[in-house]
C-alpha cells in the first residue's frame, strides 16, 4: 500500500524552466540598456554556454560573462544583470498548474509527502517558501545538502529511511527520467513520470523505468486510487485462500 508521495520541486511542482528563461533574457536585455557593448543574441548565447558549463547555481554568472566577451568588469552592468534576473524570478514565480490542489487532496486521502530534489539548498528552500508550499510536506530533502545527487540510490534510500517506509509502500513523482524515474526505480519505488517542461521529450532511453506517465498533476489521485484498489483486491484473494 502507498503510504509516501515523494516529489521532484523544479518543473513538477515550481514552473522552472519557463522562469530561469525569461529571467536570463530579462538580465541581458537590461545589461545593454545600461550600456554593455554586445547585441543581445551574442550575450544571451554566451550566458547559455556558461551556465551549461559552471551550472545553474554558480554565483558569478555575470562577471565571468564580461570575461567571455572579452569586457573590462563593470560593476554596473552586473547590478542590472542581477535585479532583473531577480526581479523577474521573484515576479513570476509559480507552482505548476494543479500542484497546490493536488498536494491538499493528498494531505487530506492520509498520504505523507516528501520533496527530493537536486540543487542549491537556499535556493530551492526559497522556491518552496515563496509559494508557501512547506505546510504540505513531511520531509523535503535537498541534494547539496546530503551530499548526493540523483539519480544515486542513497539519496532515495535516505529519503525512504526518513519517511520510516519501505520501498514499495512509496511512490516518485518527477520529470526527468533520468534523475528522478530512473533512480527512484533502481531501489523499489513505483514511479510517474510528469511528462512536463524542457524534459518532456528528453531521457527517453530511460521511458521503461516508468510506471506510470502523466500530462497534468490531475492525473496523480486516479493512479494512487487504482493502486490502492489493486492492494485490496490482491489482499481479499490472499484472505479467501488463507479461509479455506
């Protein structure tokens, strides 16, 4: 029986993608409005091949951006870089459609609910208080701070251990194959991958670790509910037997 709803936060709860691309054109776009040198294409494809390098976290995005564009450091062109990027994420931050109604109807049908996800752990903390988001939640565990990354088993086991559950009484809920269905799969857990983002069509290879695939968050109840039904039916059987 299903006893944990284990989540992935960036594009299954918390509309990422779509904000980290707006708040990188926005940064840009007010870098040359105040001054820097470069039309926009140029830049914001420097900045992609930067962040694909360094990662997403990293703190110097827009220094070491002047760097590659061969730019003496200007500290007014990295401030506006840095309010737009911030304004922009903080005025645009949003749940995925369904996901606050969705983790209310868990909360109330008994289920305990846990956050596994990769990143900065400020960052990601910042992204769940902002949307008001950490009352829904038992556990929320973050990689950075473990010291380990999806897909590898032990943050999966760690969480499982948490939650005091077994493998099989959880299920995982992400959008990465890779990350999130893959790994959660490696060590026992059900799995449904949210069909969702800029890896909706990415890590197919992985698409066989998946029990369950899904477009909207809506979807998530009726498969818990068949589970659910299906563990009951299987527990009646067992008990027919056991009678005669």
């Amino acid at each position: 029986m299903i006893k944990v709803v284990f989540f992935d936060l960036d594009d299954t709860l918390v509309d990422t993608s779509r904000l980290a691309e707006m708040a990188r054109k926005n940064a840009i776009e007010n870098m040359i409005r105040h001054g820097l040198p470069v039309d926009f294409d140029t830049a914001y494809q420097e900045l992609l091949e930067l962040i694909n390098e360094y990662g997403s976290n990293f703190g110097r995005h827009f220094d070491y951006l002047l760097r590659r564009l061969d730019l003496p450091s200007n500290p007014k062109w990295i401030a506006a870089g840095v309010i737009a990027y911030h304004n922009t994420k903080f005025a645009y931050l949003k749940s995925v459609r369904g996901a606050r109604r969705l983790l209310l109807e868990l909360k109330k049908s008994g289920y305990k609910l846990g956050i596994i996800t990769d990143g900065d752990p400020i960052k990601q903390w910042e992204k769940i208080l902002r949307l008001e988001l950490d009352a829904y939640f038992d556990e929320v565990l973050i990689s950075d701070h473990l010291g380990v990354k999806k897909p590898h088993r032990k943050i999966f086991e760690k969480a499982l251990r948490k939650m005091k559950v077994e493998p099989d009484e959880a299920i995982m809920v992400g959008d990465r194959l890779y990350s999130d269905i893959y790994g959660a799969k490696q060590v026992g857990m059900r799995t449904v991958w949210f069909k969702y983002g800029k890896y909706a069509n990415r890590e197919l290879e992985y698409q066989e670790y998946a029990d369950f695939t899904i477009r909207s968050l809506e979807e998530l109840p009726g498969i818990l509910r068949g589970l659910k039904l299906e563990e009951e039916s299987e527990g009646g059987s067992d008990k027919e037997v056991h009678a005669d």
